[in-house]
C-alpha cells in the first residue's frame, strides 16, 4: 500500500513537472508570439502611414503640376523589370456608363524617372480630384521591419476636361523596403511594382436623380432608439454599438392603386408614405398617411414587412421589434389598418431584426420566419467569429389567416447566432421554399425545406458558411440558368490586413488568458468541424466582405471571388434588379457604420 | 486598443465619437456578364454616403424602370429616382393566387424574349430589413416582344402564357390570376405621363 502511494506520489511529481516545463514552454512561445505579433502591427501601422503620405504626395503632386516630389516615395533603386507603361482601353458600356480597363501594355523596364512620367501623364488627364484612397488590401509577404510585399487598393474620384465624373479603381503590387538607416524606425519605399488590375468607370452622374425627399413630401429622418442611446444615463448596455444598426425600409402597394407606398422602420416613429404617383403635378409625391391609417406609436422597430395574410386582397403589416412587442396589422381595405397582434399570435418579444414571408408548408396561406439577434441588454457576441450566444429565431405557421403558431421546434429553424437578415427561395427548384439567414459574428445558415414540415441546414454541404459579421442576403438568378443565386453582404474593413492569421492568433493567445478559455473551447472546436484545418483563416474571410454565390444547380454554390463584388464596405441591405431594364440583374449595396466627425475614423 | 485585447472591439467605448467605416459610398454593380459586375455607382449618381440600410427598390413614379429608396440611419432618406437614358423596355407581372397565397408569394415565373429565359420569384422580405414591391419586373433588353412565360405558382400549378397575350403589356404592369388566361392592367395610372400625352395626340388625331 505504501509502496503505491510512494509509486503514486513519483508519477504525480513527474507529471507536475511535465505540466510546468510545458507551461513554461507555453507562455514562452506565446511570449515570443505576442512580440512577433506586435511587429507584424506597427509594420502594418506604418505602412498605412505610408499610403496616407503617398496619397497626399499624389494630391499635391496634382496641385502643383508637378510629379517629381513623389519620386521620393521610390527607392533610388527602384526597378520594375518587364513591368510596361499603364494605359486605359474602352470597354463596352454599361447603360449609360463608360467603362475602361487599366492594362499593362509592352514589356519595358521601368526606372523611377519613367515612374515619374507616367504619373504625370495620368494627372494631367485629370481636370479635378474629389478623393482619394490608398489602403492595404493584403499584405502577401511580410519579413517585419525590412520588406513588405502588399497589394494596394487605390481609389480616384476624379473629373475630366468634359466634366465627366469617373472614378479609377486599381489594384497594385508594391515591394516595400524599409530604408531607414538607424534600424530603429521605418522609411518604406517603393522599390518595384506592378498593375494587378484596375478599371476606370465614368458618367455623368445623373443616371439616377438624388430626390430631395421632403420635396416630395417624404419628410422623414431617421431616428435611433433612445432605449439604446447608452449616453443616456440610465441606459446600460452590454453591447453597447446597437443603436446605430437600424433603419428598415419596405415597399408596398397597401391601396392597392398600383402605385408603391413606403414604409419606414423607426426607432421612434415609424411612417407609412402613401404614393401620390406622378398624375397631379407631373412630379412624384407622397403624403404621410401613418396617423390616418391607424398605424401611430411604432417607435423600436427595425423591419415592417408586407404580405397578405388572410387572402383578403389587401397587404397586411409584420412590425419587426428590438426588444418590444412584434405587431400585426390587418389592412381593412379602406386605407387603414387595425391592430391584430394579440389575437394572431404575433405579440413576441425578442431581439427581433428582420422578417420575410413565405408559405413553407404549401397551403396557400404565407408563414413568417424572424431573425433574432442576440440581446444587447445581457450579452456580447460569443466569440465575435462564430456567436452561437443569440436568440432563436422563429417560424410562425399561419393557421388558416386566422393565428399564427409557433414551429421553430419541430421544424428545426430556429438558428442562435445573432440574426440579422433572412431570406426566403426555392434554392434547388423543389418546390419548396428554402430558408436562409446571415448572422453577425458567424456564419450562414441555409435551411433546406424537406416538404413535410422540418427543415435540414445544409449551409456547409451547399458551401455557404459565409463566414464574417454577416448583415444581408438576397436572391436572385443573375446569370439566368434558372437557379436562384445568392448575394450576402458581409463587413469589408479597409483595414482587412488587420484580420490576417496573425491577429487571429494573438486573439486566441488573449483570450487563453481569460477566463472565457474554458468556455469557448467547445465554440473552437465547432468552428474547426465546419472549416477544418483553414480555420484560422476565420480572420481573413471575416473581412472579405459580400459575396456572390453562383447556384450550381445540384444544391452547391460556389462563391464567385473574382466576381469584383465583394469591396462593398460594411455591408447593409443588398437587393438584386434590372437596372437598365436589358435582362441582366444587377446588384444595389447599402453601406456605412459609423459616420461621425469627418476624418476620425477608426 | 484595450478594448479590442479584450476581445470587446464592439464596444461603444471603442467607436467613441469617431466615425467607424463611416462615409463608405454605396455601391451599384452593373452586371457585365460572365459572372463579372463592375461597381458604377460614382458616374451612375447612386454614391451615397450616407450611413445606409434598409433598400426598397420598387418603380415609384411608374416610368418602367426600378427607383431606389435606401433608410439611413440617424438620418434623411435617400430617394434615387432611375434616370437612366440607355435602357431597355420592360414588363412587371403582379400575380394574383387563387389556390396559391393570394401574393403569390414563392411563385417563380420563367419569361422568354429576345432570345433568351429570365428567372424571377415572388419575395417578400430580403437583403436588410427590406422589401421590395411584390409584382415582378423583367427587363426586356430592346426586345419588344415576349416569345412566352411560364409561371410555377406555390400551389404547384405550372401555367403557360403566350407572348402574345403579355405584348399589349410591355412597359406596363399585366395583372395575372392564378390558372386564368384573363390578364388585366394592374396599374392604371401607370406610364401616366406619357400615356397622357400620346392619348393627346391620338386626340387632335382625330379631330
């Protein structure tokens, strides 16, 4: 007996040792890897520094007519071999756009001076510029503090000697090299590039008139919860950026008049625009009609969605609510509506933010599915990659136009992650309408319609995990094959180098220190069962940005990267239509987050 | 910077009062074909800067091309109203379900013209928050002509229309029930502009 315990207690010994020398070796590693990490950031942090320098060099190089003071932000020995002379050849027009593409042409060394001219020959075909932007898009190859090789997202805004507005988007290839002589600092010049792609787009920027709303009566601003204004003082939030995320807008015809209404989702007084149409004046005008058609006090809502829900020949209303009660309105046909919530079960309460109609079990009377965030009140997103943390979301079966029932259960939809769009469609032509939802701090959730009442998630196999802050989706058949595709609208930072695999490390070495280890532990492991051994560049794809999915037809998609619609900013709604009316979708892509001051961006 | 260490990036204390991705210009992608867009939102005038969300798209003043209402946050709408000069002609369909949802919400309708088969489906609730109009709207390219349409109703009906019974309703809203051959004008007051004027003129025609 004793012998055992003494056996026992030599193998505990071992076993602590072990357990300390790997510690040790742990936050030694980690140590290193914090310090690495942190050179990868001030490299990255001077390098923005660079491209803001480089990109005043420019404005002032325009200003002055002279191009020869940015040649300081190219090594002495720059030299781009076999690189070519950058020239813009017409494409074919967009509607009423023209369209170019910025090439590559000939085969000859260039040499700063030849830099230099070229630079000034662009300038000069330029009679105004009203911005410009030069960011990190990637950084490819990084040996920290002597070379960077990145690509550059360059940006012009500019206006020629027709007055025609264009706009120039290039993608460069730029070596950097650190020439600061003391060692201690940074001095990055350019010492070789080369054109990736780049287009010129321009117009006269009247293909779409910017109405004055309230001229046409439309005199509306949007205003944000107060409940969530955590400046005030007895607002306490745990999620505290909430309140900037709202503003639903639907169009109806709730007059049936064939003219389309709108309806505006308001933090504090939501509004019903009645359409005029164009007859009375020749000009568009609308009346304000939400007193009138009894639909007054609506304040915390984010979403109103339109469908007839009894088959009575009139659009009734879903009023989507953050954290107050959702409410139902029946249209009575007369230009009013009457509250309804109550007696058709559709009163719940949850983070709700978007909504969408769709008779999922066929029987002629449509059914509602809600996305639900999670509640800004009592919880941030766990973990800001993959958060797992929010309300359920909810699918209510219209029982006859009568009542609505809940069927999240048995049907299997209801999805936790932080809801904040969803969609309905017949993704793979069965017959069935199809479910799919964008989560904040996830990823998407495709639920295939079985046809007996259950759905199955199918976003992994159907290859639309998506994953980033996902903000917005939509259907739409843009390459006409007769399968329903799918655009998401996801968050592109400016700064996406920023969520490269270095920082999602650091992340995870931040988080092992907190008491929040244990319990995502379980969260990791989901996250590496859906992407396997690529998960650590959740990062990288978080910042991605939209993307288009091309419908395989066989029930996959596969994302169209090179697709040149994923740059969309922080992503909002997304809609897909005929611009131009020649057979072709397009695509609409709202953005912005935060616009305070000018020039205090983050 | 503590923030973000901490994992709490989104905290308010982060944004402060700077702007965080703020000012971005919306983008409108033109589809070139092949599976390629191009971002024409500068020279199209549809570059906002506003802090954007909800969109509904819907032709507003009935003139058959599709406007855009966008909601900005903690700010005035943005009314873009499509003026585009080069554009084709059009035909939008409001679909009326007898045995389906009265909406016909989930039909797919399947249109030929110019040689070539769109696909659009009834919705209603997508992107952010947002609803566009219910009744479908097919560009027509130049084409004039309708050769057919097939609608796949919810009900699971397939109903069959000939070109020739949608023609009288390009660059209007046709009106289609679910199963009949009956299509009626949706919108009455549509195209009033320029339908007005050329009435005028079969008018001073006549007299």
């Amino acid at each position: 007996m004793k012998r055992k315990l003494k056996r026992l207690a030599q193998v505990l010994a071992a076993l602590s040792l072990i357990l300390a020398v790997a510690v040790a070796t742990a936050l030694y590693v980690m140590a290193r890897k914090d310090k690495q990490h942190a050179r990868f950031f001030s490299t990255g942090k001077s390098v923005n520094n660079f491209l803001s320098d480089y990109n005043h060099g420019l404005k002032d190089a325009f200003d002055k007519k002279d191009a020869s003071e940015l040649t300081r932000y190219y090594s002495d020995g720059y030299f781009s071999s076999g690189r070519g002379h950058w020239v813009m050849n017409r494409d074919k027009d967009e509607g009423d756009i023209a369209c170019y593409r910025v090439l590559a042409e000939g085969r000859d060394d260039y040499r700063k001076a030849d830099v230099r001219d070229e630079i000034s020959r662009y300038l000069q075909g330029l009679t105004a510029i009203d911005d410009i932007k030069f960011k990190i898009d990637m950084i490819e190859k990084v040996d920290l503090d002597r070379s960077v090789l990145l690509t550059v997202k360059f940006i012009l805004d500019g206006r020629d000697g027709q007055g025609a507005l264009f706009q120039d988007r290039c993608f460069y290839r730029w070596n950097l090299v650190n020439e600061d002589a003391s060692g201690a600092g940074y001095d990055w010049r350019i010492v070789s590039d080369e054109l990736v792609e780049g287009v010129r787009v321009a117009g006269d920027g009247h293909s779409f008139t910017d109405l004055d709303p309230a001229s046409a009566g439309i005199d509306y601003k949007h205003r944000r919860d107060p409940k969530l204004n955590v400046k005030s003082s007895d607002v306490h939030l745990k999620f505290g950026v909430i309140e900037h995320g709202f503003g639903g807008v639907s169009a109806t015809d709730y007059n049936n008049d064939g003219r389309p209404d709108i309806f505006f989702a308001d933090g504090v007084r939501s509004r019903l625009y009645r359409n005029n149409g164009t007859a009375e004046s020749g000009k568009l005008g609308f009346t304000d009609v939400t007193a009138e058609a009894g639909l007054e006090g609506l304040d915390q809502a984010n979403a109103g969605v339109f469908a007839d829900v009894d088959n009575d020949g009139y659009e009734d209303l879903f009023v989507v609510r953050y954290l107050a009660p959702c409410k139902f309105y029946h249209n009575n046909g007369d230009g009013t509506f009457t509250d309804r919530s109550a007696e058709m079960g559709l009163d719940l309460v949850a983070p709700c933010m978007s909504a969408c109609f769709l008779d999922y079990d066929r029987d002629g009377f449509v059914d509602i599915y809600i996305g639900v965030y999670g509640n800004a009140l009592t919880d941030v997103p766990r973990l800001p990659f993959f958060a797992q943390n929010g309300g359920a979301n909810r699918l209510l079966r219209n029982n006859g136009g009568r009542r609505f029932a809940d069927v999240t259960d048995v049907s299997g939809t209801g999805d936790t992650g932080w809801s904040l769009a969803v969609a309905a469609a017949d993704y793979d032509n069965d017959g069935f309408p199809d479910l799919m939802v964008a989560n904040d701090f996830g990823r998407k959730n495709l639920y295939h319609n079985n046809g007996d009442g259950t759905f199955t998630e199918q976003a992994k196999r159907a290859g639309v995990l998506d994953f980033s802050g996902g903000m917005g989706l939509t259907f739409g058949d843009f390459d006409d094959d007769g399968y329903l595709d799918v655009y998401t609208s996801n968050i592109n930072s400016n700064q996406r180098w920023f969520g490269e695999d270095m920082t999602v490390s650091q992340y995870m070495r931040n988080v092992m220190r907190t008491r929040y280890a244990l319990t995502d532990a379980g969260e990791y492991l989901k996250v590496y069962r859906l992407l396997g051994p690529s998960w650590t560049e959740v990062g990288t794809m978080i910042g991605e940005g939209n993307s288009l999915f091309h419908n395989n037809g066989d029930g996959t998609f596969i994302e169209l990267k090179d697709s040149h619609t994923n740059r969309a900013g922080w992503g909002w709604s997304v809609a897909f239509f005929d611009m131009d009316n020649d057979t072709k979708l397009d695509i609409y892509a709202a953005n912005g987050w935060i616009s305070n001051a000018p020039g205090t961006d983050l | 910077m503590d923030q973000y260490k901490r994992g709490l990036f989104f905290s308010d204390e982060f944004v402060g009062e700077n702007s965080w991705n703020g000012y971005e210009r919306k983008c409108l992608f033109a589809n070139a074909g092949g599976g390629q867009f191009l971002d024409v939102a500068r020279p199209a005038g549809a570059d906002s800067i506003k802090d954007g969300r909800g969109v509904a798209i819907a032709d507003y003043n009935g003139d058959g091309k599709l406007d855009l209402v966008i909601n900005n946050n903690n700010s005035t709408p943005t009314v873009y109203l499509n003026n585009l000069r080069r554009a084709g002609k059009c035909i939008e369909m409001k679909l009326v379900g007898t045995r389906s949802n009265r909406d016909a919400i989930g039909a797919r309708v399947r249109l030929s013209a110019g040689g070539k088969t769109m696909t659009r489906q009834v919705e209603a609730g997508s992107g952010y928050a947002s609803e566009a109009m219910l009744p479908i709207h097919f560009g027509l390219g130049g084409s004039a002509k309708i050769d057919s349409a097939e609608i796949i109703w919810p009900s699971g009906l397939t109903q069959r229309i000939e070109g020739s019974r949608l023609d009288p309703f390009v660059d209007r809203m046709a009106r289609i029930e679910e199963g009949s051959q009956q299509i009626t004008e949706a919108r009455a007051a549509r195209m009033a502009g320029r339908v007005a004027a050329s009435m005028r003129q079969a008018h001073r025609g006549r007299t």
